[in-house]
C-alpha cells in the first residue's frame, strides 16, 4: 500500500503545477457522463496513470474520465477508482479543488474497499490517507516532500454544515432536515468542491456535508466508486459516519462504474438527524 500512497505523492506534486501553470479551458472532448472535459481534467489523468502504470501492484485504473476500467497488471492486487480532479471547474477561479482515489479488492463494491486517499490542492498541498491505521494529514514541504502533521478524528458533533445540490428541487423533508441545522446554529460552509468542503469538515472537528437524491435527479450526483465510497471510509475511520439517508454507503455496490448516489457525510449526532428526518421516506 506505501507503494501507492508514494505514487499518489508524486501526482499531486506534478498536478499541483499543472493547476498552477496550465491551460484552464475546456477541450473539444466530452467524457462518459457528457460533460465537456477542461484540458486540465484530462492531462491530471494522464498524470496518474502514467504514474500507477510502474507499480505492479496495481491490476486496474478506473477513472472518473473514462468510460470504463482498464486492466495495467493481470497479477496486480489493487484496483483503484479515483477522480483525477475533483471540481475542476473550480479552478480558474482560483477556488481549492482535489484528486480522490479509493483503492479496493476484487470490485469496487463498498465492501472491498480498503484504503482511501485525497489531495487538496489549496494554499497549501496536503493528501489524507485512511485505512486500517486510522486517519492521517500530510502537507507538502518546500522540499517536495510529505510531513506527517496529524492524525485526524471527528468530534461526535460538529458546527459546520455544506448542503449540496440545487435547493430548488431538494425534496421537502431534505428542505426541512437543511433549515432545522441552520435554526439549531450550524454554520453554512460550501464553496462547491467535495474535497475543501469534506476536508474543512474534518479538520474543524465535525458537521455535515450532503448531497441529497432532486426532484430532477433522485440518484443524486457524486459518484459510487470515485467520490462517495472513499469519503465514506475516510468520515467512518474518522469516527464519524456515512449514509444515504438511511442505508450505509460502504454497504452499497455500484451497479455501473459511474453510479451515483445520494450522500451523508458527518459525524454521528449529525448522521443520526439525517437518519430521523429519513426514515419516512
Ligand atoms: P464538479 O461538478 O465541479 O466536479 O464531483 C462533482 C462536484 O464538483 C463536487 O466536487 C461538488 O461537491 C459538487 O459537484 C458540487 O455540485 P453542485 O454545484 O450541484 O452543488
């Protein structure tokens, strides 16, 4: 597994500059889901799996850019399923943005996922790692190495609240669940990137972040395999929890590579209003 968090290392640095120096436009490519690839979406991918293409333990690539998984070791153990760069379109207005990887065994259901890893590249660059040892922070250094900074662990209730989704055509029991922790004192934090707003939850000790099923998309819209799946490993390892409204996400399997899901991330006081204001519906 060190194998791999070296290689994600030697990623981030190299996306790291092409978020800083690189064209931010659009491309005349559009991946699986219709979306109009930036260049930068496209060349961070390149990045990675030119990256995991050397490390032997690695059996598949699926990326949040392509269409389907391919196979880079027959013999490998892992198969990783990882979104190249989370809220890209976030990074022509200098907002922080991510790279998010999940690295299971034998599919990408919930079950075999076994580590977690995520960038943000902010101010600062720092990478999250979870598995079996729990929680850690690393931050860049000046001398393009990873220091240990911390472990990170959830508090049992936090302040922070970032609801996700159009609110226009949030469901009515979502509405009120979102007003009820706004009237309890929770504070709106959301700049519109899953990884700053997961990783602010989780450094300021809790909260919630929800990206619930719309009226006009009840599946929700972050995906299984490369969004929901590792943020659910990370937030549980953390000490806090992550559901669907009722259901825990790492017991759910993606029915296509690029499922999606409705998602709860937080810590438990919090998980459990989600499970109250839920379970009717
Ligand atoms: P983006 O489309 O910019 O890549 O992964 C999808 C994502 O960003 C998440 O990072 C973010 O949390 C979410 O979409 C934001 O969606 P809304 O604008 O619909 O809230």
């Amino acid at each position: 597994m060190q194998e791999i968090y070296n290689a994600i290392q030697t990623a981030a640095i190299k996306i790291d500059y092409a978020i800083k120096h690189e064209d931010k436009g659009y491309s005349d490519n559009q991946n699986s889901t219709g979306d109009i690839q930036l260049k930068l979406d496209i060349h961070c991918d390149e990045i990675i799996e030119s990256i995991f293409s050397s490390i032997t333990t690695v059996k598949e690539l699926a990326s949040e850019e392509k269409a389907e998984p391919f196979t880079l070791h027959e013999e490998g153990r892992y198969l990783i399923g990882y979104d190249p760069l989370d809220g890209s379109s976030l990074a022509d207005v200098n907002l922080s943005v991510g790279s998010i990887f999940g690295i299971y065994e034998n599919d990408y259901s919930g079950a075999n996922l076994k580590a977690a890893v995520y960038v943000v590249y902010g101010p600062r660059v720092e990478i999250v790692t979870a598995d079996h040892e729990g929680v850690k922070l690393f931050r860049l250094e000046p001398d393009n190495t990873f220091a240990f900074i911390q472990e990170i662990r959830l508090k049992e209730r936090g302040k922070l609240n970032a609801p996700g989704g159009t609110q226009k055509n949030w469901p009515s029991h979502h509405k009120a669940l979102i007003e009820s922790l706004f009237a309890e004192g929770y504070r709106l934090r959301y700049s519109g990137g899953m990884v700053p707003d997961l990783h602010q939850i989780l450094l300021k000790g809790g909260g919630i972040f929800s990206y619930p099923g719309t009226t006009d998309v009840p599946a929700g819209k972050l995906r299984k395999v490369f969004e929901v799946f590792p943020f659910a490993f990370i937030y549980e390892q953390a000490g806090g929890e992550a559901i669907d409204g009722k259901q825990r996400l790492l017991d759910l399997k993606p029915e296509h590579i690029h499922d999606t899901t409705p998602c709860f991330f937080g810590s438990k006081e919090e998980i459990q209003k989600v499970r109250n204001s839920y379970a009717n519906y």
